[in-house]
C-alpha cells in the first residue's frame, strides 16, 4: 500500500474480529516506534506490550472510549474488543512538551506500521492510569500515558468531506460503520 493511502485509510477501529494479533507483529511495532525521531534523543519513552488474554481482558474494562458517542455505540461490546494493547509509559519526570511530541510520533508509527498489516487500532487517552499501572506492575516513576488498542477491525471507517456549518464530530451508520468529515484542504492551509 503506498503510504499516502495507509495514512488516509488509517482510521481509529473500536469494534474487532476476536483473531490474535501475532505476537511478533506487536513486538514489531515497539520496536518501529523505538527507532523513531524523538526530542533530544531522549528516548525516554517505554512500552508494554499486552498479549496474554487474562491481561487483554483485565484491561478492557479500565479503558474508556470514544465520549463523542453514545456509549452504545463507541464502546466495543464483548466478542468485538481489543485483541491486544500497547500501554505507552514516560518517566513523571520527562519534560511534558518534548515527551508528548515524542508519545506522538511514536503513536503514529505503530498505527501506520499495524495497518500496513490489515490490524487497526485506536488510541485511547481516557484510561484509568493507576489500575492499569497496578496490573502490569510498573515500575516506579514510570507512569501510563497513553493505550493503544490492537485488532482486526470488524466495521468500517470512512472519511466523508465535512459540510459547511455542520459539527465535526464523527457519525455512524444503521451497520454501526464509522464516518469521519474532514475539511478541505483549501479551509486548512494558507499559502503565501
């Protein structure tokens, strides 16, 4: 897939086939994110890769999704949940701006590099940080940041042109497949 076209496919998935992400294609991703530009070289970012379905399944209920849906739509019903997480982890100490640039650049390339695959993802920043950093026994001064959600999508999510004067917020259809209006680019870039 040229990459232009993973970029405009890669959407954010909440409902997923219940087939295992391979656990090299996790450990591939970490380590794609690793090799990534970070601020001053720091590299201060960590990661823990979730697999084992007793921890998949102890994890599910400390994430929140989607609060621009209703809850029954956004929220993955049980049989269509994450098959696998990649809990994202910083130092309490890191420098917030550089460290969140760096949560970015990481967060992209994993998403971009598991489509690639045909796995999807969504990353999700409402969790319940503490029950989450107890259950994977993080070390001290390691603190959570950020989950990303792994599976094979089981919906569909498609970027539709937004509509002048209409919210930008995300709709779904009588199947439960995702829409997502964009500007233009003529309403976000200036060019001078």
């Amino acid at each position: 897939m040229e990459l232009a076209e993973c970029y405009k496919t890669c959407r954010t998935y909440r409902r997923f086939t219940q087939k295992p992400v391979p656990r090299e294609l996790v450990r591939n991703l970490v380590d794609v994110a690793r090799q990534r530009s970070c601020g001053r070289n720091g590299q201060g970012l960590r990661y823990v890769s979730v697999t084992h379905p007793e921890n998949v399944e102890a994890m599910q209920p400390m994430l929140h999704w989607a609060a621009a849906l209703p809850k029954e739509i956004g929220t993955p019903k049980e049989g269509e949940q994450p098959v696998a997480f990649i809990v994202v982890t910083k130092p309490g100490d890191a420098n917030p701006v550089i460290s969140n640039i760096d949560l970015g650049i990481a967060l992209d390339a994993m998403a971009i590099t598991a489509w690639q695959q045909g796995v999807g993802s969504a990353i999700l920043v409402a969790v319940d940080r503490a029950k989450i950093a107890a259950l994977l026994e993080l070390p001290e001064g390691l603190e959570v940041s950020v989950v990303l959600a792994l599976g094979y999508p089981s919906h569909k999510s498609i970027l539709v042109p937004a509509e002048k004067g209409k919210p930008l917020a995300y709709y779904v259809d009588e199947k439960r497949d995702y829409y997502v209006p964009k500007l233009p680019l003529e309403a976000v870039l200036t060019e001078k």
